[in-house]
C-alpha cells in the first residue's frame, strides 16, 4: 500500500469533523408544545377522612359486642388526613356546612404528579 491510502492516526483521534458533530450542536432545540391539561381537572377523585386507627388481634376482635370501645392512635382535636385517592393530600378538621360534614384543610402536603405522598 502507498502511503496516500492510509490514515493518519491523529486524525482518527481528532473528532472534531467526525460524524457532523458540529452540525448537530448547532442544531436549534425544538421546545415540546404545552399540553391542555383542562381535561384532567374534571376527573372525579375519591377524598375520604381518616379519623385514626388501631390494631388489634382478629381473636379479640371477634370477642367484642356491642358497647365495647376500641382505643385508636390519635388524641381527641388532633387533625384528621385527608386522603385523595388513598394518597395523603393533607391534614384538616371537621367543620359543619349547613347541617352537614364538611372539614377545613389545615395544611396541604406537597403534591407530586409522579406518586403517592406517603
């Protein structure tokens, strides 16, 4: 072979040329179009309020009657979770909204779109 034919191997080092690179950095980014997310605003949620709880072994459960208590975890005029969708939204109280159940959020949880906050 001569020494025309072959390459050099400091241009195989050299990438600046190689491949359109620097074409493809000059290339304008496209930006992704805003999605309308208005459709999701009117999907139903389930929001339930969870007082407190307890555990307690299936045996003794099974013993209880009428009238018996069972003690839960959380004091009296402490806040409530509220959940949506079984996710935490935050913590609130009950309050009364024309003769019936209503309850004040107290404060909210950060609200993440890519799982449950828990």
């Amino acid at each position: 072979m001569t020494d025309q034919s072959l390459i050099d191997d400091d241009f195989l080092l050299d990438d600046d040329g190689l491949f359109g690179a620097d074409e493809a950095l000059a290339a304008p980014v496209k930006s992704k179009p805003v999605k309308d997310m208005s459709f999701f605003q009117q999907l139903p949620v389930q929001v339930t309020l969870e007082l407190a709880s307890a555990e307690i072994a299936l045996g003794e459960l099974t013993k209880m009657g009428e009238g018996d208590v069972i003690g839960l975890d959380r004091m009296v005029g402490e806040p409530l979770d509220i959940r949506v969708n079984g996710a935490l939204l935050g913590r609130g109280e009950v309050v009364e909204v024309n003769g019936r159940y209503g309850v004040r959020l107290l404060e909210v949880e950060s609200i993440s779109l890519t799982g449950a906050n828990d």
